[in-house]
C-alpha cells in the first residue's frame, strides 16, 4: 500500500486515518453526499502537469501547483499562470493524459460503497472538464465540476473558459449539490488534499484531509493518512 508523503505521517497508533469521526445523524443515517477532489485525491497525478509535461513547462507548472496548494499563492491567479504556459499545445493531447490517469487505490471500491448505502458522490476539480467529466462518467460519479480550458484550431490557447472552480466555487458546489440531491449539510463529507479544499472540508457535515499539505491537515477535523480512499469508510 503506498503511504503518504513525509508532510503527512500518521500519528502513532494510527495507521490509517486520525481525527474525528462521523457523529448524529452522519452515523446514524450515513452520508447522503460525499464530494472529492480529483488531483492527488482520486487520481494519483496532477492532471495539469501531464499536460505541462508536453509543453515542456512541467517543472516549472509543479512548481506553481505545489505552492498552491500549500495554501501560498492565490488559486485563481496561480492557475491563469500555469495554463498560459500550456498554449500551443494540441487539444488531441487531452484524451493522452486521460488515458494516462490512475485512479488511487480504492477508488472504485469507495464509490461502489457509497452508492450502495444510498450516497451520491461528487467531484470538483481545479483540473479540467476534458479529463475529469469522462473520468467521471467512466466512475458513475453523480456530480462534477471542473474548469474547462479554451481551444483555437485545435490547440490551448493558454486560457480558461468562465468562471474558476477555485476554493469558493468548490463549497458553493457541496452546497448546491446537497440542496439538489435533498441532503442535509450534517450528512455531507467532503474530501481533498490542498488548500483550495478548505472551503469544503469546513462546510461539510464531515471534512477529511487526505494524505494532505500542512495547511490541510492541521485545519481539517479528519484525516486519511494512506493512499487508499477505502480508508474513509473507516471514518463513516
């Protein structure tokens, strides 16, 4: 099983997860939503640095992202940034980095659990609608929400389309998603790994850091300390 990085070292005794667990009528009546982030949540890669790889700008993209992030840079301005460097590039390169894309460990199993009990599942991304909707479709989520990259004659112009799913855009969407789906906030999880998860993991009924940056960690009221999303389940 891989484990979390150095930042993110479980606390002795407690292999998987730490923190608080589900409470009233989250573990009474289970979870009726749970949304994730996808980059280094649901997926082991950071979609927008396979794509910088063919750019080749992917040292200096991972370099913005990681920032990010760790909570130190705007998440707005930081992705202008880093798509800019992405012009130029062929809009047939996005089905390669769907392709490329690997789920973390889990993954299916997780979503299986939920549906079963009943939950729906969300993704919001600060990644980008070409790769995460069909990921989505492929994985039965319910809900997604990403951003979606602007194409001249078949190649990235370097900017983005509409509005940003920046950490504003990710509460306002667990917000709107529970209200569609007739779910109290108390029975909402929300589940992310950067700073820009924030915003969710404070207005869900429970917030999971996972495998996350300081920043996160500190903040949320759970943690997942292994790259195995099942491990939620051991929270709920």
């Amino acid at each position: 099983m891989h484990t979390c990085p150095p930042t993110s070292v479980p606390p002795e005794g407690s292999p998987r997860v730490s923190g608080a667990r589900a409470q009233g009528e989250l573990a009474s009546l289970g979870p009726g939503l749970l949304v994730m982030d996808v980059d280094s949540t649901l997926i082991e890669q950071e979609v927008i640095e396979l794509i910088a790889e063919r750019a080749g700008t992917r040292e200096r993209v991972a370099e913005v992202t990681a920032r990010a992030m760790h909570g130190q840079l705007d998440f707005a301005d930081s992705l202008r940034e880093r798509v800019a460097t992405l012009a130029g590039v062929a809009e047939s390169v996005l089905a390669e980095v769907l392709e490329e894309v690997e789920l973390t460990t889990g993954a299916h199993e997780l979503i299986a659990v939920l549906h079963e009990r009943g939950c729906r599942v969300g993704v919001v991304s600060g990644g980008f609608e070409e790769v995460v909707y069909p990921l989505a479709r492929r994985l039965g989520i319910d809900h997604a929400a990403a951003n979606r990259l602007e194409v001249a004659e078949g190649v990235l112009t370097g900017r983005v389309l509409g509005r940003i799913v920046d950490r504003e855009e990710k509460t306002r969407c667990l917000h709107t998603w529970a209200q569609a789906d007739g779910v109290p906030m108390a029975r909402t999880v929300a589940l992310g790994d950067g700073a820009n998860d924030l915003g969710m993991i404070a207005a869900a009924g429970l917030g999971v850091a996972f495998c996350a940056k300081p920043v996160v960690s500190e903040a949320a009221p759970a943690a997942v300390h292994v790259r195995d999303l099942t491990a939620v389940l051991d929270l709920l």
